[in-house]
C-alpha cells in the first residue's frame, strides 16, 4: 500500500517560493505606501500654500498703498475709502472719490513658521521657512523675503514668495509659491 504525501524536499520548496511571495508583496506595498505619504506630503503643502497665498493676493489687490516692514516678512497695507451710503443701482458701498486711504493699517505677517492675517488673527499657512531648504537650489540655506514690493510698467505691484517644508519618513519635501500682484488702487 502507498501512501501520499509530500517529501521534505517539496515542503522546502514551497515554502521557499511563498516566502519569496510574501517578501515581494510586502515590499511592493512598503514602496506603495511610501509614495502615499509623500504624494499626500505634496499635495498637503501645496494646497496650504495656494489657499493662503490666494488670500494675501485676494486681498493686496484691492489695497490703496502698502509698505514692506521686518526685511520683507510683513506687509503693511491700507484700502481704499468707500462711501457711508450704498450705491442704489449695485447695492454695495463704493470708493469714495477721489481715492484715498481708509486710515486702518492691515497686515499680513511671516513669523514663527506661520503665515498670520495681523487684521483677524486667521493663520493662512503653517510651515513656512525663510531660507530655501532644498539642496537642489541655487539659493540653498540663503534668506529670502516673503513679501517684496516692485513695478510692472508704471503699476505698483507686490511679489508674494512662499516656501512650506514638511518631513515624511524621515525626509524632507518642500513645496514653492510665488505670484506678482498689481495692486489696482495705488496711486
């Protein structure tokens, strides 16, 4: 009478190639998921610096004057005057003409790795460095100035500059924003 069975040798042989199965499916996985964490990373900073970059702009744009304070890490703005009574035909108050400046001072401030809306207290974005942090950069570990103001043609204008960094597992990601704004109300 025979009996069935597996030999040693088979054994062995199959679970050598499970092993090998296991192993090759765990690290397809470890590498899925590390590409996960850094996409999710990314996407994270990214947003955090548009939100918060769109707001500055947002409001910057509609501002009458402006001055840049603490080399370039707070803006100072001020809005145009608008008229007590509403306008009847838009239903909405309008400058009041000529222009000219409302009187509040306004900011918006980098400090503490925080972009802060002086005026509400709001933090638009956290993670803020101000020194480029990337290797990769030709400005690498030099300071720059989140805000900086300049001319296009004969129109005042502000260049907004921000850069976020966050570490996931165990390496750095950085993401960059930067974008001009004419302010339309100056002068």
């Amino acid at each position: 009478m025979k009996t069935r069975g597996f030999t040693l040798m088979e054994l062995m042989v199959g679970m050598t190639i499970m092993g090998a199965l296991i192993i090759g499916t765990m690290t397809v996985f470890s590498e899925t998921m590390s590409g996960f964490y850094r996409t999710k990373t990314d996407i994270d900073l990214a947003s955090q610096n548009t939100l918060g970059m769109q707001r500055v702009a947002e409001t910057l744009r509609g501002a009458y004057s402006m001055e840049i304070q603490d080399s370039g890490n707070k803006v100072v703005y001020y809005l145009p005057l608008k008229n007590v009574a509403v306008d009847p035909t838009t239903g909405e108050k309008e400058y009041a003409e000529p222009v000219q400046s409302d009187g509040v001072a306004r900011s918006f401030t980098v400090a503490n790795g925080q972009l802060k809306d002086d005026t509400s207290g709001r933090i638009l974005a956290k993670k803020v460095v101000l020194s480029d942090p990337d290797p990769a950069s030709s400005q690498y570990n030099q300071t720059y100035a989140p805000f900086q103001l300049t001319t296009i043609g004969s129109r005042k204008a502000l260049s907004i500059n921000f850069i976020t960094q966050d570490q996931v597992l165990g390496n750095k990601r950085y993401s960059r924003m930067k974008t001009t704004v004419i302010i339309r109300n100056s002068l």
